[in-house]
C-alpha cells in the first residue's frame, strides 16, 4: 500500500542528490575557471614586466627560461563552456574532479613542506630545511614566503648565489603578482639579498637592498646598525681601489683623487721594516687567510727607495724607528692606514705583538713590541684595521701585556684597548679576554699605582665600557667579593705613586682600588669612577656585591655631598662628579640592601640637603634615591621625618612653579628645554612616590607624616598636579598647565598620576581632611583621572579615593552631580 507514495519520495531525494552532487562538481569547475583565468592574467602581466625592465632591474635572472606557471595545455578552453546543464558536464565530470585535486594538493604539498622545513631550520639542519623548501616550491612556484625562507637557509649554509637567486624570484613574485614590493615580508627579503651580496662583496647592492628594507621598517634598529656597517664596508673598498689603482704603476692609471703617492710609498717602504722583525721576507699577503675581505692585489714594488731608518741599527730597533715615522704619516690620513694593511705592514705590526719579544731581555725587542702596539692603535683610526685586528689573535697578547713589568708596555696595551672599545663587536671580544681574574687584576694594578691621570682614565674607560657585557661583570663581582684579585703577571711600575685607603697599601683590592679613585683631586678621574660604578649596578648580584664592598657606600655619597653649601650649590667638574655619584646611588638603591645600608649607616640623612641643590637633574636624582629608601621598613626609624616632609614639599613646589619665566632663567645658567623637562618629571616622580609611601600607613609615623603634610599644604599642592597632568582641559588655560607642556613619556605620566592618586586617598581617610578637600574641590579631577585612565593604576586609584570622600555630603551631592558613582562602582565592591 505503501509503494506507490514511497516511489514519488524515492525519485525525489535522487533528483536531490543529482543536484547537490552538479553543485559541488560546478563548484570545482568553478574555481578551476578561476584559477586559469588568474593564470592568463598574470601570464599577461609578466610578459608586460619582462618588456619593461632591463637584465639590470630584473635581478639579473632570466625569468623567460624559469616556468613559474604549468604549461599551458593543461587548462583547457572547454572550461569556458561547462555549465551544469551541457552534454559535455557528465563526460568532463572525472576530468574536473582531477584537475581540482592536483591544484589542492600542490597547495597542500607546499605548505607541508614550509612547516617541515621551519622544523628542521630551528633544529639548525639547514641542508634539509633548504630541500624541503625546494620541495614546496617544485609543487608552487609562485609561493613567496618558500621562497624567502629558502633563502634564509642557504645564507646559513654559506651559498650566497643561491640565496641571491630566491629572494629575486621572491621580489619579482611581489613586484608583478602582488603588485607590492612594501609587504612586511620584503622588508626580509631585501635584508637576506643583503647579506649574501655583502658576503660577495657587493656593497652597493647590499646598501641599496638595506635602504629598501628600511623604507618598509624605518625603525628597525638591526637593519639601521646593518646598513652603517656595510656602507663603512663599501667605503673600505672604495679605498682599497683607489689606492690599489694609482699604486699599481700601470699606463695609464690616474690619480684622480689626489693621493700623496710620495707618502704611500713611505708607508709601504717602512711597513718593510716590520716584515723583516716579523720574519715574513720581502712582503706580507692580504688577509684572507684569517677572514678579512681580501682587497686588491698590491704590487710589490722595486726596493729603490731612499732609506727612512738608519741601516746601521738592528732590525728590532729599525723596526721601533719605522713604527714612530708611520705612526705620524697615519695621523688624520685614512687612505695611509688602509694602504698600511694592504701592503702588509699591518699584519706585521701584529705578528710583531704576538711573537713573544714582549718578554724578551733585549731592551731593543720590548721597545718594538711597544712601538708595534702604538702604531696598531694609531691604524685603528680606520675601521676596516680596528674589526680586523681581533682576528689577527692581537687582542690575548695586549691584554696579557697590561700586567707587563716594562710600563710603556702597559700604556700602549691600555690605550689600544680602549681604541678597540670603540666598537661594539670588537669590545665583546675584548671583554671575552678581559673578563679572566688574572687581566682584570692587571687592569687594577695599573689603576692602583700610575701616577698618570690621563692612563688611568683611560684604564677606567676600558673598563667603564666592557662592564655591559657579562663576563667582564662576573670577574669583577668575583674581584669584590674576594677581595684581592689573583695576582698578575709582574708588579705595574707605571708610576711611583702609592694608591692607599686607610693608611695602608690596597695591592689590586678591587673595592679599595675603587675608593682610592674616588677620593681623588682630579675630578674627571672621580667622575670616570663613579659612572663606571653606575654601569656595574645593571647587574642584580653586582649590585648586591658593590653595597657590600668596604667603603664603597660611604664613598660615593660623600662624592655627592662634599662640596654642597648652604643651598646645595655648586658648578663645574665638582657638579659633573655629583650628578655621576647621583645616578650610581640612585641605581643601587633599587637594592633593598643598598636601601638598608644608606638607612643604617646614616648616609641617607647626607643627601637631604642635596634635594634643594640648584641644578635640577641633582635634585631630581637625589630625592629619587630617598624616595626608594623610603621603601624600607626601617625608613622611619633612620630619617627626620620632619625634614624629608618639608624638602619634599619644596621639591615639589619647584615642580609647580617650572614655568616659562622660570625656565627662561635656567636657560640663562646654560640648561637646555629637554633637560629642564627631563629632571622636572624625574623629580616629580620621585616626590609624589615618597609621599604615598610615606602616608600608607594610617597610624603612627604614616598618620604623623599626613600632620606635617597637611600644614605645608600638600593636598592643594597635590590637586594641582593632578590638574596640569590631565589632558587639556577647557575651563584651564595652557599657560596654568605648565606640567601638561613638559616632555613626560606616557610611563612616568601613569606612574606620577597613579602616586599623587595614592596619596590622596591616604589623606581622604581621615575625616578631618575631608572638608579641606570637599573645599579644594578635588572630586572634578579625580573623577576625571578615573575616566582618563581606562583601568590604570592611577583610575583605581582614584576612585578608592573618591569612594572614602563620599562620606563628606557635600562630596556626595558633588560626585552625583558629575556622574562620579558610576566610576567608582566600576572599581570599589560596595
């Protein structure tokens, strides 16, 4: 009975199926249809893009014989008719389904190997990584990121020509498929063509490819130090041709750029001089034998020149008298020292220094080593001899002479290494050999006992600049913990003077080496000390280590107090030498044991004075240092509360008060706007911190704290930095915001706000304020804080605030006047 109705419902679902089935078939053919017709146009577009560029702008690869797209009989016109009607449908239908299925699968294909082969690049097998990126591209062609990271891996195996050769086919797909060379991903595809034509010495292109890097990333610090470094390598090789042209004495070649022939052929005749102490015959190759880009060849040209050191002498002392003459012939002349390294003098200068003759009993051997070490630092003047030298194997030997018992040794070494310091990568290397007890203790002898300022400042700069890195920081955190460094190589006889603290001799004692500096006459060498002892204080156990060290505290405060007057005032050397003891205080006391110890030892109660010092950034540092003490527990205990109250209420009036006619004046004393904003801010800062952490508690010290404050005014003073750091506002005029012009970074604008909120709320406790408060009006401002911040520490805190003063009625009706409850629901329970 049931047959005649269910065959109706039968014929019905399979016409159904029928036309899903055409539908999803049509679908397939469809995006078939589109992907050829994307093909024909981008077909269309290359042909255009290879008429319009020359071989030059082409990336120099012929793309006529690269097949980036499948040939094209394999799309067929009759997928122009197919419709899901057409006769030919049905017959096409297994056809459709296999086209489709190869082009999802070569996407898929690509994609499997660009993830497996970031797999093997992070596990360092480049090989692979570079075949399974290859293998991706054998199945998509056009895929530029398989392209990019190809690149990438062959740049790690050292195949520069064929990452050259994809990140072309890279940018050509960006160029005419993309229509877009500033997609984020060229901004690495111009860097890694870079880096492969640096690699074969093609700085130009290198530099062209870094400035189109950085038009698409113009704040990219790695691509900005990339590009100075290749264009110092670019100009380095301009040099090289230049000399090597007009040296070459062949017909016709110029001079052009008006080089002293006459002078180069004095250092190539005086560079001879040290080949022969170095043993190395008539001439020295270029350096490609220790990784150095090998220049042009240089001739070597007949020995008729008349002699620039007497003959009679021996070859060490010939070889001293050579390093003299060339040393004052390189002075302010690059194209000198760059024809001193490619003639080879260079090489010889430093196999000189290697060769053992610093420990030779001939005194005609140490004077050499020392003259060598001299004009080494004088051919650093060019760049291209200063990254060489440390693969040379130079930098082990002039550390190791800083503890040399012949003195000029010394001088010379300090004074090439703090040449070498200059650059970034060359300083890692000489930190890496400072950083060995034994050179380090050398480097302090030489500090202890020279009595020349200008060689120690100069130890102290070496110093100064190899703190950054870590080996360096842990050998002196070793030096200072243990008290004495291992002993050197000999005794420094640099000078007569005896370096002592307390009476008595300090040997290299790390920490009495660094107080005996500070307790020096000559102001710059105390200077030099203290910023090296800020640099130590980036490190977290270094800063811990420095706090312990005997005497080290109490000696960089007095730095800081011991020529203040009665107003804190003070100029010259002696203020550069304050500012330099304030900011490494200020950095120590991060420390909770530099915060116990200034406490404790009662160095904290010296600075007081300092917060009225007239230079602003000296105020600002040393009410920032009192400000971390304040952090402490025992802070009440150690300091007059009283006086900490009153200085920073002055500090913060002066704050206030930073108006034009104000800073016009400090103009007149010499200071710039930037540094005017800068101190106000830090000061700022400090003093609104100082006082919330002074006010916290809400008996004893902290309820007494909130007495003193309140007749000095500080909730009116308070209000008013609120005010002026608020955005502009319509009822105040710009002329009554000065804080508001000032150059306060978004940061410290939060930190500042979220303290004087704090602060606030501490006085809004104690009902007794209330009214005051009710009559300054302070619930506009802090409701506009709350609304500003957007969740900030200083919105939350700001509505605790005005939820204690909606306990005053006046308060109450003022906050539903300006819609205030709603904040404050956002960020108090009820």
């Amino acid at each position: 009975a049931g047959g005649p109705a269910a065959a109706p419902a039968s014929e019905e679902e399979a016409g159904d199926a029928e036309e899903e089935r055409k539908a999803k078939l049509m679908e397939k053919a469809m995006a078939l249809k589109a992907n050829y017709e994307r093909k024909q146009k981008l077909r269309a577009r290359y042909e255009d893009y290879v008429k319009g560029h020359d071989a030059e702008k082409n990336f120099g690869t012929d793309y006529n014989k690269w097949d980036m797209w499948c040939p094209e009989d394999e799309e067929d016109d009759m997928i122009n008719s197919i419709t899901p009607n057409s006769a030919a449908f049905r017959a096409m239908e297994k056809d459709i389904d296999e086209r489709h299925n190869r082009m999802v699968e070569a996407r898929q294909v690509a994609e499997r190997m660009r993830v497996k082969g970031n797999e093997a690049f992070k596990g360092k097998q480049y090989s692979e990584a570079l075949s399974l990126y290859q293998q991706g591209l054998a199945s998509e062609r056009t895929n530029m990121t398989l392209h990019a990271n190809a690149a990438q891996a062959a740049l790690k195996l050292n195949c520069f020509v064929q990452a050259i050769e994809h990140t072309d086919k890279a940018l050509s797909i960006a160029d005419f498929m993309h229509n877009d060379l500033r997609l984020p991903l060229c901004s690495k595809i111009y860097q890694r063509r870079a880096t492969a034509y640096q690699a074969t010495q093609q700085f130009g292109r290198a530099v062209k490819d870094l400035e189109a890097a950085l038009e698409i990333e113009p704040n990219n610090k790695d691509l900005q130090q990339q590009l100075r470094k290749t264009r110092q390598a670019q100009e380095e090789q301009r040099k090289q041709r230049a000399v090597a042209k007009v040296m070459s004495g062949k017909e016709g070649a110029s001079n052009a750029g008006g080089l002293d022939i006459e002078k180069l052929r004095q250092v190539e005749q005086l560079g001879r001089e040290l080949v022969a102490l170095a043993e190395l015959g008539a001439s020295i190759p270029a350096a490609e034998d220790i990784g150095h880009q090998k220049g042009p060849s240089l001739p070597i040209r007949p020995q008729k020149d008349v002699p620039l050191v007497p003959a009679s002498e021996s070859t060490a002392k010939r070889a001293a008298t050579a390093c003299t003459v060339l040393g004052g012939l390189l002075q302010d002349d690059d194209l000198c020292c760059v024809y001193l390294r490619e003639s080879g003098g260079l090489k010889a200068a430093a196999l000189v220094v290697c060769s053992g003759r610093s420990t030779s009993t001939e005194p005609d051997d140490r004077v050499a080593v020392a003259a060598c070490v001299s004009l080494l630092n004088t051919a650093c003047l060019n760049d291209g001899n200063l990254v060489l030298l440390p693969l040379m194997g130079v930098l082990a030997p002039v550390v190791r002479l800083l503890g040399s018992k012949y003195a000029p040794h010394a001088a010379a070494a300090a004074r090439l290494l703090c040449t070498l310091c200059t650059n970034g990568d060359v300083r890692r290397c000489v930190s890496k050999e400072l950083s060995s007890d034994v050179a380090l203790s050398s480097l302090l002898a030489m500090l202890a006992s020279c009595s020349q300022p200008g060689l120690q400042l100069t130890a102290l700069t070496v110093l100064s600049n190899c703190m950054v890195d870590a080996p360096v920081k842990e050998s002196m955190r070793r030096a200072l913990t243990e008290g004495s460094a291992p002993g050197c190589d000999g005794d420094v006889s640099v000078g007569a003077r005896d370096v002592s603290f307390g009476g008595s001799g300090v040997g290299t004692d790390a920490s009495a080496v660094l107080v005996s500096l500070m307790r020096s006459t000559y102001e710059p060498l105390v200077e030099r000390t203290l910023n090296l002892c800020g640099n130590m204080c980036g490190d977290a156990s270094l800063r811990g280590t420095l706090v312990r060290a005997p005497g080290l505290l109490p000696s960089i405060v007095h730095a800081c107090v011991r020529v203040c007057g009665a107003t804190g005032s003070s100029t010259g050397d002696i203020l550069s030498t304050q500012l330099a003891a304030a900011n490494a205080l200020y950095n120590l006391a991060i420390d909770p044991s530099a915060q116990a110890a200034l406490l404790e030892q009662g160095l904290a109660t010296k600075l007081l004075p300092s917060m009225l010092a007239a230079n602003a950034m000296l105020s600002a540092r040393t009410t920032g240092v009192l400000a971390r003490c304040c952090k402490h527990a025992s802070w009440q205990a150690q300091l007059d509360v009283e006086a900490l109250s009153c200085n920073l209420m002055a500090v913060l009036s002066r704050c206030l008060e930073h108006s034009s006619t104000e800073a016009a004046a400090d103009l007149e004393a010499g200071a710039h706007c930037g540094e005017l904003d800068c101190s106000c801010a830090i000061a700022l800062d400090a003093t609104v911190r100082a006082l919330a952490l002074m006010t916290q508690n809400e008996a004893g010290v902290g309820a007494r704290c909130v007495q003193d404050l309140l007749s000095l005014n500080a909730p009116a003073l308070l209000l008013s930095v609120v005010k002026q750091l608020l955005p502009a506002s319509t009822d105040m005029p710009s002329s009554l915001q000065p804080l508001r012009n000032l150059a306060v970074t978004k940061p410290t604008r939060e930190s500042i706000l979220g303290n004087t909120t704090l602060c606030i709320g501490h006085f809004s406790r104690n009902a007794d304020v209330l009214p005051l408060l009710h009559k300054l009006d302070a619930v506009k401002p802090l409701i506009g804080v709350a609304y500003d911040g957007k969740g900030s520490a200083a919105s939350k805190n700001a509505a605790i605030a005005l939820a204690r003063m909606a306990k005053h009625p006046g308060m109450m009706e003022r906050l539903r006047a300006l819609h205030g409850i709603e904040i404050i629901y956002q960020y108090v329970k009820p």
